[in-house]
C-alpha cells in the first residue's frame, strides 16, 4: 500500500493498493481529480487479487474516516469494480467509481445522487490514453500499454475487475515516451495486465515485440525500455530479436510463471509447461547470456503436494531465476481454484517462506557474478540504482534521482549487498 499526499493538504490524497499499473493509474486519477479541484478527498485505488488486499483497503478506509471525518472517500480499482456494494454497504464510503471510469477527467469533480458509479467492464473496449508529466520521486516512469485479459486462470479474478484485453495504439505510445524523455526520464517500464497479448485488437495486430521496436527506432534518444512482466510463450519473434541485438532493451525478464509443476500448471489453466520455461529461458540466455530472470510463483496452489513443489523449487535452481514474487495461495470467491481441494494455510505460508529463502540464495548468486564489472545503473532514491538485469547497486558517491551513470561494483557482496566500488 502506498500513499500519494500533495503539499498542499487540501488536495486529492490517494491511497493505492496492488500492482504497478495500479500506482500508474493512481497517477492519472491523481491528476484529474487535481483538475477537477476537487478538495479534501481520499481516494482508495483498490487490488482484488487477494482476500487480504480487500480486507486491508476496507481497514485503511474505516481508518481514514476515523481520521477524516469531513473528507470526501472515494473507492475504485479492481476491488471496487467487482465487488461494489461491498463498498456501497460501508458509511464510511461516498462513492463507487468503476475502473474504466476512474480513468476518465470527466469521472472527477461532477456531483451525481448515485453513490455506485460502475459500468459492465466487459463492454468497454479500449483503453484509455493517458499524458502523465512526471512520477514523485521515481527513478523511473510506468506507461500502460495494455489493459485487461482474455485468459481465465482458474485462481485469477482479475478479468472481472479489468476486462478483455485491449492495446493502447503505437503512435500514442511514443506520444508519452517522447515526452517523459524529455521529461528527463532515462527508464521507462511498459506495463499492462497482459502485456504480452498487446496489439491483438489492434489493426494490423501488431505484436509486443514490434511495439517496442518500432519505438526504440522512433526515439532513438531513449536509453532504456524494461517489461514488467510477461507471459513466457508468448514471447514474438521480435521480442527475441530484441533480446539478441538491442541493449537497450533490458537483460531482465520478469516470467508470469506461477509454478513449476505440470499437473498444478494445468490446474491453474496456464499456457505453458513447464519445459516451456525451461526452453525460454536457455534460449534466452544463448542470446544474452548476461541476462536475469525474475518470477511470479503461488505457494501452495489446491492440490499441490510436497513432490508438485519440489518441481517448483527445483525449476527455479535450474532456470536460474533469481526475483522472486512470492505469493502463498488465497482463495477468491467466483473462481475455479476456490472449490478445488484446498492445502492447508499454515502449509501455504511455509512453502512461501521455504521460496522467498531460496530467493535469497539466488540473488546472492547474481551479486557474486556481478562483483568486479562495470555497470551502467538508473539512480533511485536513498543511494542506490539499478542495473539493467535489475541488480540493486548501492553508490558512493552523490548522484541525482534518474541519473543514468556507468560505475564499477565492489569487489564483494557486503552484509548481502553490491556496492560501487
């Protein structure tokens, strides 16, 4: 969860939950509702992926009340989009916008007797453009590219709160890339649901890969274009190209994996096998051999028996991943998994913690590989920036937020960490 607060405490705050589009989108709205002079507002932008993330929107807003008893609260985001009388049925609500809506300046500042403001997201059918000047104190900037999915994974609830996908067009694309360059962006991270189905709804179906190149080629002043993350077989021939020849295509790649066993992978409805991974990622690293990997993994998935992840923890060994996103199983009502036969909760949260520890192990395997080179690195906040396979560097010396410099790492990884030298 994170908070956005303006200087100016009369001013819009919001308050996002959930995934990197969500904060993407949280910008936006930021912005409209700045527009729309809207005053004394908390907005909520909430996630439904899990219980957990409902259970603590509805707490950060009955606490939000708590303190603010004169604010305006506004909910939206997925949570909102699929379960909106659940937000209805709170006093402490005003109102309900859904997640196409939410996007629109026009959603912001207009009064209306109706305190639910939600359409059938699976009518909508693009998806919205968006200028945004700048992030806060990001080193980097988030653009949305895609929105929504077509696959229905049997423990994902998100296409309910998303819809179908749909692209944002090439041209508008490199309309915002240009104008974060010139912004003085150095990075710039496309993002979407599911990013590797761009360009299906579009004319010409243009595939993710072409996108990118077709960018690079029309800013050539870019220096940098990193994914957030992306389904594993479906990586176009231009992606593959772009891996091979394009360095400033990043050396990371963060897989939609969710597991390393077949059986629980057919369970979920993925699009690949295990093998499949394997294969991607050797192919990968025959192309860029300084390339990382990171993954996406549920913990703990209905049937998933000691042997099932041992194959999860063994595919992560052998692909050599080393971010992980762990997350132990939770159930969401409207789903196949959820009536599936269930692992026990205390079983889901050791086998998470057994992955989030070899992890652990991973990354400190990518650092000692990493000891002793030349780097090029994307500055953050508090003394540390960010190679191009995601490697975390903590600098010596003071540079600016943003700042993209070429520096030397250590000679050893100290208190599990890699310092310029």
């Amino acid at each position: 969860m994170s908070n956005k607060k303006s200087d100016n405490n009369n001013e819009p705050e919001l308050v996002t939950f959930g995934c990197r589009l969500n904060f993407y989108e949280s910008e936006v709205m930021k912005e409209h509702a700045k527009n729309a002079g809207l005053k004394d507002t908390i907005i909520f932008n909430t996630c439904a992926v899990t219980k957990e993330a409902e259970r603590q929107a509805r707490q950060a807003i009955r606490r939000a009340r708590r303190n603010n008893p004169q604010a305006k609260i506004i909910v939206t985001g997925c949570s909102a989009q699929i379960t909106p009388q659940t937000y209805a049925q709170m006093e402490e609500v005003d109102q309900i916008i859904g997640n196409d809506l939410k996007l629109k300046a026009e959603s912001w500042g207009i009064e209306s007797e109706e305190k639910v403001l939600v359409n059938d997201i699976m009518s909508v059918k693009e998806t919205a453009s968006h200028l945004i000047d700048g992030y806060e104190d990001h080193a980097r900037a988030f653009l949305q590219v895609q929105n929504g999915c077509d696959h229905r994974c049997t423990f994902c609830i998100i296409p309910f709160g998303r819809g179908n996908s749909r692209s944002v067009p090439i041209g508008v694309i490199a309309e915002h890339v240009k104008h974060l360059v010139e912004q003085g962006y150095n990075e710039i991270v496309f993002t979407g649901v599911d990013v590797t189905s761009y360009g299906h709804d579009l004319p010409g179906k243009p595939t993710l890969g072409q996108m990118i190149r077709r960018i690079l080629a029309l800013i050539p002043e870019l220096p940098r274009i990193r994914l957030s993350s992306l389904d594993p077989v479906e990586i176009d021939e231009d992606m593959w190209r772009l891996i091979a020849e394009e360095p400033r295509f990043c050396s990371h790649l963060h897989l939609s994996l969710q597991a390393g066993d077949d059986m629980i992978l057919k369970r979920m409805k993925r699009r690949h096998l295990r093998q499949d991974v394997i294969e991607v990622c050797k192919k990968a690293r025959d192309l860029r051999p300084d390339i990382a990997f990171g993954a996406d993994i549920i913990a703990g998935f209905p049937t998933e028996t000691d042997e099932m992840f041992k194959n999860t923890m063994n595919i992560v060994e052998e692909c050599d991943i080393t971010y992980l996103h762990v997350f132990p199983y939770s159930e969401r009502e409207g789903t196949p998994a959820a009536k599936m036969p269930q692992v026990d909760p205390a079983l889901r949260k050791e086998r998470a913690a057994r992955l989030r520890k070899l992890g652990e192990k991973q990354l400190e395997g990518l650092m000692q590989k990493n000891t002793n080179k030349d780097l090029e690195i994307v500055i953050e906040k508090g003394g540390k920036g960010r190679a191009s396979n995601f490697l975390e560097i903590i600098t010596s010396r003071p540079y600016e937020v943003g700042q993209l410099v070429k520096i030397k790492t250590s000679k050893e990884v100290i208190d599990g960490t890699l310092k310029e030298s």
